[in-house]
C-alpha cells in the first residue's frame, strides 16, 4: 500500500479517519501493517502490501 493513499482511505464502518501503524515496509510501499478507525476502532490488516478494509464480523 503506498502511504499517499492514506489521505482518501476512511473507515467502511463509519466514514471515520483511519490511523496507520506499520510493521514492515520498503522503499516504495507499506508491506505489513495495519489501519485502525480513530473513531470506532476496528482494525483492518495490510497483509502483503494489500489493505483489507471489509469490515470483519464481531459482536460490536
């Protein structure tokens, strides 16, 4: 995922602002890491450069 994207990426859920804590990236892109809703905080995986921001299923 290239950081750039971050700017117009929004939570699914709400529509909130999401922030980014990455575990591993290179040069050009975030590889691992993961996007959390300021708001109401789901997280939503980056798993091989990929963000996956389908909500996940949960009893909240």
């Amino acid at each position: 995922m290239k950081r750039k994207i971050l700017d117009i990426l929004c939570c699914p859920v709400c529509k909130g602002d999401l922030t980014l804590s990455v575990a591993e990236e290179n040069e050009r892109e975030i590889i691992e890491g993961v996007l959390t809703c300021a708001h109401c905080g789901v997280d939503y995986p980056i798993h091989e450069g990929i963000p996956n921001l389908l909500p996940q299923n949960s009893s909240r």
